[in-house]
C-alpha cells in the first residue's frame, strides 16, 4: 500500500509538474490563437495589456487593459475596451475548434461605434438597401459572459449629434457565439426618467460587416420610473412589452402606465395609459410612432409621430400628430387648472401638430401646438357664470325678462383654431355660441400668468331695443344704428382681459367710435 501511495504520488507530482510546464509554454499559444479567433471574428486587430494563464485546478486564464480595434483603425477610440476580465475553460476545449470557453467574467468595458458604423466609407452608402447575409460559424464560444457593468456609445454620423449611449448593469450571456444566438439577461440604465429597464432576450449572431443588422429580440419591464426628474411633469411610469428586428430597426410594442401622471403647473394628478407600437433604431434612438392609443382618465387619446435625438443638446426632440375624438374637457382641464372642480365639462374634439423640441426647460414653455378644437354641449361648472350664460341668451334673443332662467340649461358650443408657444396660448377664429348670441373672437391666454387678452364681437339675433324696456328702448333704438348688424340683430365690439379668476368684460369704445 505504502509503494501504492508513493508511486500515486509520485505520478500526481509529475503530472501536476508536466502540466504546469506545459502551460508556461502553451501559454503563448493559446494567447496568439484566441487573439487570431478575435481577429478574424471580429475584423479587428486585438490588444492586450497582460495575460496569466494556470491550468490548476482548471485552466483558468486572467488579463487586464484588452483593446479590440476594428481592421486595425486608430483613428478613432477602440471598438471595445475591457479593463479586467477571467475565463475558465476545459483544457481539450482550448485546443479544438472552435475554442470553447466556459464563464467569462468581465469589469468595466465599452464598446463604441465610430461614426459611420464600423467602415469608413458608411456614409457613403447610407442610402443603399442593406441586405442581410449570411454569417460564418464564430470561431470562439463562450458558455456564459457575466458582466456587472458595460457601456455602449454609438457615435452619429452627423457631428452636431451627442453619442447615443447606453449604460448596462448586471448582463449575463449564454451561448455567445452560437448560430442561434445568444441568450441574455440584462438592465438597461434608462437616463430621463432614471431607472432599470430589465430584459431579456436573444441577440446575435454579431455581424462583423454591418452590426445594424444584428438581430435582437426580446422582452422588457419598466418600473416605478419618477418622472418628475422632468420639468413640468409628474407621476410615476411603468411599462412592459416585446421587441423583434435587427439593431436598426427594431419593433417594439407595449403598454405604459402612469397612475398619477400631472403637470407642474396645475397640480392635479390624472391617470395615464398608454398602447403603443414603434420603429427603434437601436444604432442612434431614434423611434417612429407607428400608432399610440391612450387614455387620459376616461379620454382617449390617439397620436403618430417621431422622437429623434437632437442636435448639440441632450435630449429627444418629439414631433406628433395628435387627435381627440369625445374626450372630456374636464379631464384635460385638471391638467392645466388648479381648481378642484374643472370650470367647464362637455366633449371635445381636438386635432394639432405637437412639437416638443429638447432641452432642460420645462415642458409648458418648450410645448408647442397648432391645431383645432370644438366644443358641443358644453356647461359652466360655476352657477353664477352659467347665469350669465343663460342670462346671455335669453337677452340675445330679445327675453329682457329673466323668468325661468334657473330652470333653463342652456349649453354652449366652442370652437376655433390655437397655437401654443412660450407657454402662451394663441386663439384665432374663436367663436363661442348660444342659443340666441353668438361670441367671435381672437387673441390670447398665458398659461403661467393666467393673464387674458381678447377682442371681438357678439353677436346677437335680438336688437338693442328687443334686449332693454322703457326709457333704455329709447335710447337703444338711437344708438341702433351704431351695433347693427347685417342680416338684423345687433353687433357689439367687446374686450375681455384680465386673469380668468377675474375676469373683465367690456365694450371696444375704441372699434365703436372708429366704425360710426
């Protein structure tokens, strides 16, 4: 037994010894031979800044400062950039092919993408069609890649386009290098609003000639994502979906959520839902809206456009078609009106060209909208002004008494054309109308401020005389000739300015006196 044991011994010494010594000298080998795998995967030319293999008790091999240039370009930052990494592998695994590593553990890499994509002359041929083609058998595997931390930049052709880039925590691939592709399980850091976009998904084969058309396919979850970090905005954003496609050109379709989505400037939290279906270029983030359906409240909401990377600033700028078609105006007032109860109800209809330019301002004075509106059956909220209303409507049509005006609910209908800039609302086309009077209308409201400036006429079916008794008829029929109006009836010239808490009505003496 002793001569067992030594002999054993002996023979575990030897092997131990013979495959350190082994090592040592395979060492340059296995290095130039997973440097060439690198190579000719990637067309690159491979850096590194050391290299320590062992074989004991597994082979195991350990480096750091590794640079992988693409066809050997210094012109621009290398295509990746590693600072630490370590692999482990079966020994028959590192000398069969392809070679075959079992985990790969990597620290803090980058992986940039020079304008233009990886070929100098791709903006020549940005317009040309990209056909996809098939990808030779990847000369290296990697049973699993873990990374707790990662980067990617891709840098715009144009120079006035900040780099798109992504930040990723905690990514884990299995199978890299397969012909199916790899598996893999990841958080995406989203910048506005922050949080963890954890996916998973398929992604590869790599295409060495074109990464655009690397395939990618997935799903992604988006939870309690504050936007408040916005100016202007508020609420808390989840979403969930699937995407499928090749970097440049990914569909994504999905849901969001903000349950108490509101704006800085009245306060008020309503909540927001939203279905979408989008075309992501994942190489610069650019993102066309197919089809956005949402529901503020009880309102839907149905919008197309475009979110582009800006130039020189960060940032999107969005550009949307939006329509509603029934929506409550009292939903959409509770985001702009701090008061608890919505000063106006009824259904509106509503279509504009939305503009939502990048930057750091606040989302009230960056929006811009030019559109069309109209407002049926609408009624005042407040039972004194819709007195007035009322009490405008039986003048108008030559009632002078006021009997029955409490039972009278009388509705009125809004219509016109706006524009909002500055946060500043522009009203052109304006009319306002009731039975019996009819309110046109131009001029504009400041969102902040509160502050109104309007001009116009009304409109009534009634004369002066029809609206007023006794000794006021008399005067009305002898100041007649200066409001009337074609057709018969009466045309006043009015002002209204002021704040809407207080407001101020009045006759233009100015436009009077001008027309007699």
């Amino acid at each position: 037994m002793r001569r067992i044991l030594l002999i054993t011994c002996a023979v575990v010494v030897l092997a131990i010894g013979g495959l350190t010594v082994w090592a040592m000298r395979a060492a340059p080998q296995l290095r130039n031979r997973v440097v060439d795998a690198l190579n000719d995967r990637f067309e690159s030319q491979v850096g590194l800044g050391s290299l320590d293999i062992s074989v004991f008790p597994r082979p195991r091999a350990a480096g750091a400062q590794f640079t992988l240039r693409h066809e050997g370009r210094t012109d621009v930052p290398p295509l990746i950039s590693i600072d630490t990494f370590s692999a482990t592998a079966a020994t028959l695994d590192l000398v069969r092919t392809p070679v075959r590593l079992g985990t790969v553990a990597i620290d803090g890499m980058t992986v940039r993408i020079p304008p233009g994509g990886l070929h100098p002359n791709a903006a020549e041929q940005e317009h040309t069609p990209h056909q996809p083609h098939a990808e030779r058998p990847s000369p290296i595997l990697i049973d699993r890649i873990e990374s707790r931390s990662a980067r990617v930049e891709i840098h715009s052709r144009r120079p006035d386009r900040l780099p798109r880039i992504w930040d990723i925590q905690n990514l884990v691939m299995r199978d890299f290098g397969a012909a199916a592709g790899s598996r893999f399980d990841a958080g995406l850091i989203n910048p506005v609003p922050r949080g963890v976009i954890d996916t998973s998904g398929t992604f590869g084969p790599w295409h060495a000639d074109e990464p655009g058309l690397t395939p990618v396919n997935g799903n992604y979850i988006f939870q309690n994502a504050d936007m408040n970090v916005i100016n202007g905005l508020g609420g808390t954003l989840s979403s969930a979906g699937k995407y499928l496609g090749v970097l440049e050109r990914i569909v994504v379709e999905g849901t969001t959520e903000i349950p108490d989505f509101s704006l800085d400037l009245a306060g008020q939290k309503v909540p927001l839902t939203t279905r979408f279906k989008a075309i992501v270029d994942g190489t610069n983030g650019d993102t066309i809206l197919e089809r956005v359906d949402a529901r503020l409240n009880e309102s839907p909401i149905m919008a197309t456009g475009s979110i582009i990377r800006a130039q020189e600033v960060k940032g999107r700028h969005i550009e949307l078609d939006v329509r509603l078609e029934g929506a409550r105006l009292e939903d959409l007032m509770r985001l702009a009106v701090k008061a608890a109860q919505p000063p106006l109800v009824g259904r509106v209809d509503l279509a504009t060209r939305m503009v939502l330019p990048a930057g750091t301002g606040d989302v009230v004075d960056r929006l811009q909208l030019d559109g069309t509106f109209q407002l049926a059956q609408a009624r005042f909220s407040n039972l004194n002004v819709q007195r007035r209303i009322t009490t405008l409507s039986r003048r108008g049509r030559g009632e002078e008494s006021d009997e029955g005006a409490e039972r009278e609910r009388v509705v009125s209908n809004l219509r016109g054309k706006f524009k909002l800039a500055d946060g500043a609302l522009t009203f052109s086309e304006l009319t306002f109308a009731v039975p019996g009077s009819t309110v046109r209308l131009h001029g504009s409201y400041n969102l902040r401020s509160q502050e109104m400036n309007f001009e116009g006429d009304l409109l009534t079916d009634a004369t002066l005389a029809d609206m007023t008794s006794g000794f006021k008829s008399l005067l009305a029929r002898l100041a007649q000739p200066f409001f009337r109006r074609e057709g018969g009836g009466t045309r006043l010239p009015i002002r209204i300015s002021g704040t809407r808490g207080k407001p101020a009505f009045g006759l233009d003496l100015g436009r009077v006196l001008g027309r007699g």
